[in-house]
C-alpha cells in the first residue's frame, strides 16, 4: 500500500517546513488560531491578539469570521471560544477515513466482546482526546459510545496513557498556560497530581478512569505506540462501575494488552 495510517503525532511546527512563497497573512492567522485551539481548547481574545501578534480588533474580526462559520462557538458566560461544530465536522470527515479505524475495528469487536465493556479508539489531540472509533457492549447496562465525540485527555483511561508516553516536561509545557480542569469532584485537577498519575501508569502500563469523566463509569485504557511508523493511539474500554467485581482489573489490563500488541503488529505489517 502507498498510504500511511493516520500520523497521530504532533504536527512539525511551522519553522520546521518551508515556507510558502507567496504567504497570506490572514489565511495564516486563521490557521493558527485553529491550531491554537486544538492545543489549548479555549482561546480568549486577548490569547488571539497576542498569539497571533496582532490588535485586538483585528483578532475580533477574524474570531467574527470563524463563529460565522460556526468552526468557533463563543461562551455566554466567560466570552472565550472554543472549537465549533463545523470545524468537529471536519476532524470526524477525516477520522472516519484513517486506516488506523480500518486497523483497529476487529480489535475492537474482540475487546467489547470478551470484556463486556464499551471498547474504543482513541487519537491524541494535544491536551484533549478524540473517540475515533468504538464497539459498544451487548450488556443492557452498559457505556455509551463516544464515537466523534473529544475529552480532556486526563480525565480517561486512554487519555491519560497517552499522555504517561510524554516526558515530564512534555506535560509541563502542555499544561504550563491552564493547569487540568477537573470534570467530576474525581478528576485531576493539578499538574502535580497529574504528574504522580502518570509515574504510576508507567509503572502499572496502563490508566484507570475512576468516575474522572462521568460519575458511575468506570474505564481502563492503555497507550499503543509504534515509533516506526510514527504512531500514537490508545485502546480504552469502559462501563458502568456497579457491573465490576474484584477480578476487573487484572482481567481487564490483560486484553488491554493483547489488544495493544495485535494493533501494533497490524500497524507494523501494514506500514511496510
């Protein structure tokens, strides 16, 4: 094949590419300020202006354009913008195309089948993560897909082990600006705290949700890492914390696993 699957690292930075030979100034500051907020989720006017090296007036007019197009919706409450449904639209367009989804379904069928949980695909988006793909449980009780939907990384299983592949001081310019926010009275609410979270995920190789997104839900996902074909995913299962017993977490982290180790062996063969 000629394709890659998707390349779920960071993109090169702009410095690191050649430049365009003519430039359009407000076609650039566009882009930036959607890449902005795929990093930070949240931008103020006062962020665009000085980010962007321009007026506030100038950062109004472009922010006016974008909300027009509905790529940017503005908070009633606090007036910062965050990502629209347009510009969701767009990311799920391009989601729904990676052959990283075709390479990974199976897999998740087999996890949502021998769990009993919610299985999902999960790619980085700087401090937040996309549910790319997902098998939902046969249970009656069971946890919803998220499928298209983003969360704050720290908060999920998946989430959080990706972010334990980042160094300690990845994490501390991801986080340097607004430390994690916390969704539920579980949820990680510090840098230090995310930090120790992390060292124990190392150690453990995979992240527990305990009621840190939803209350009641419980989820465990692992990182799936495959620097060859410069690869960054995660594998995460959920359901309601009432259908666990005392053998869930070890049960669990094993097809965890193996469902990591079969999703990069399915990305090695198909990356040569």
């Amino acid at each position: 094949m000629t394709t890659r699957p998707d390349h779920l690292g960071d993109l090169l930075q702009p410095e690191n590419r050649a430049a365009p030979a003519y430039p359009i100034a407000s076609v650039d500051n566009t882009l930036r300020i959607l890449l902005l907020l795929r990093d930070r989720g949240t931008l103020t006017l006062a962020d665009v202006a000085t980010e962007l090296g321009i007026v506030r007036s100038s950062a109004h007019r472009l922010m006016a354009m974008l909300t027009y197009y509905d790529f940017v919706r503005q908070s009633p409450v606090d007036r910062s913008f965050h990502m629209g449904p347009a510009l969701i639209d767009v990311g799920l367009t391009a989601a729904r195309t990676l052959d990283i989804r075709a390479l990974a379904r199976p897999i998740l069928t087999t996890l949502a089948e021998s769990t009993g949980m919610t299985a999902h695909l999960v790619l980085p988006r700087g401090r937040e993560v996309l549910f790319a793909d997902g098998v939902e449980s046969r249970r009656t009780i069971r946890a919803a897909l998220r499928t298209g939907t983003t969360l704050p990384a720290h908060v999920t299983g998946a989430g959080k082990a990706l972010l334990a592949t980042l160094t300690d001081d990845q994490l501390r310019r991801l986080y340097a600006d607004t430390p994690p926010e916390a969704l539920t009275d579980r949820s990680l609410s510090s840098l230090t705290a995310l930090l120790r979270e992390v060292t124990h995920i190392r150690r453990a190789g995979y992240a527990i949700n305990d009621g840190e997104s939803e209350t009641g839900v419980l989820a465990m996902g692992i990182a799936c890492v495959v620097p060859e074909a410069d690869i960054r995913a995660g594998l995460g299962v959920s359901g309601p914390a009432s259908t666990t017993d005392d053998s869930w977490e070890a049960r669990i982290a094993l097809a965890l696993q193996d469902a990591a180790a079969e999703l990069a062996k399915q990305v090695q063969t198909y990356h040569l």
